[in-house]
C-alpha cells in the first residue's frame, strides 16, 4: 500500500495534503470512509476541533476502524494540535463534550491549556531530529501534554524552549513533539508554514520504513 491519508471529517486537512503531495511520491487521498482509511500505510489527523472531528467520526460509522488503525503497530500515524488530542488514551474535558478518542499512543493530555484564542502563540522550536536549525511552531488553543507512559518506545522529539506561561500541568516539561514508534503527535500545526521538514521527517523516518 502506498497510500498516505489524510482524514477529512474537518480541519486543516487540504493544507496537509497539498504539503504531502509536494514532498513525497505516495498517493495522497482524504480519507471519509473505512474503504479510503483501510487504503492507507499512513494517516494524519489534522488540527481542527477534536470534539467535531470525533462526533463526526461517530457519526459516519469510521470511529472504530480509526481506533484500529491508530493501535495497529503496521500503520503510521501523525497527529497535530486537534490530531494528537484524538491519538491520546485520555484527555481533559472529554466528559463534558462527550468526546471519543482514536487512542493509539500512551499519553494523557489537556485539551485548550494555553488558554483562550488570545493565548495563540508562535515559538521556534529546536528538534533534534530535523537538520537546519528550529522549527516555527504555530500554536492555537493549543493542548499540552500532561504526561506520557514509561514505555521505552516513546521519544521526545522537541520541548518548548522557555515555559510561555505559568503551566504546572505539564509534569514532563512543555514537550511537544512526542513519538512512539510509528506514531507521532506535534501540539502545534506545521501545515500552516512553509516549512516541510517535519512531513519529510513523518514520510521518510516513519512511513518508509514501515
Ligand atoms: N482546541 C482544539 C481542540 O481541543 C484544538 C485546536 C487546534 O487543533 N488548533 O480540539
């Protein structure tokens, strides 16, 4: 299968598929149904509202086949902002919006953490594992990551330099990018810049060698 995904329920999903479609030779499709979602060696799951995205998930009958694709070990799987709240095991404010996730990566996060829209921030960020100096991250009503599990297959891809604000709900320092395995989250969304070095890193260090 040399199909990469990109899940189109709502959200910034056109961006991240024109970005794939530049940088890599996969076909690339906007995934709605099981059929297009079972076509794929690799998924991203756009920044956007996670609870829409979820009740639409619900709704058109995909909730459970994305579950199993996001806990299949064979596929790869990126999620940003919205994308990484649905990869979690559990998030805040889920109760309340009566919100399902995908799951797929051991973590805990904390959904609009930052704050309101007001709170929206852009901040360079240092990876370790991208050449040519940091990457601008754009952070909208972001979430933060609350923890991660002591799982030897999870890595921190990159922390915010400095504590923006005061935040004592990040236990593990403010990281946001975290990899386990094949599947990786990013808190912030790269699909808004010009910079495609992190869907170069999602399609050559991941879905290549999957
Ligand atoms: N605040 C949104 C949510 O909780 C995420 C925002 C985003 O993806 N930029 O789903």
């Amino acid at each position: 299968r040399s199909t990469i995904g990109v899940l189109a329920l709502q959200g910034a999903f056109e961006e991240h598929c024109n970005i794939l479609k530049s940088i890599s030779n996969y076909n690339i499709i906007q995934v709605r149904s099981i059929e297009e979602l079972r076509s794929c060696c690799g998924l991203i799951i756009p920044g956007g509202e996670s609870t829409t995205m979820s009740l639409v998930a619900s709704r058109s009958g995909l909730l459970g086949a994305l579950r199993e694709f996001c806990s299949n070990p064979n596929t790869a799987v990126w999620g940003t902002c919205a994308g990484m709240i649905l990869l979690a095991k559990e998030a805040s404010q889920t109760k309340k919006g009566g919100q399902e996730l995908f799951g797929g990566m051991d973590m805990i996060v904390n959904r609009n953490q930052y704050g309101c829209q007001l709170e929206s921030f852009q901040e360079d960020i240092p990876f370790n594992c991208i050449n040519g100096g940091p990457v601008n991250g754009i952070f909208i009503r972001a979430p933060i990551l609350h923890s991660y599990s002591d799982n030897k297959n999870i890595i921190e891809l990159a922390s915010l330099p400095s504590n923006p604000v005061d935040h004592s709900v990040a236990p593990q320092g403010h990281v946001v990018a975290l990899r386990q395995a094949n599947k990786m989250c990013t808190t912030f969304h790269p699909e808004l810049t010009r910079d495609y070095r992190l869907h170069v890193y999602f399609v050559e260090e991941i879905v290549n060698k999957i």
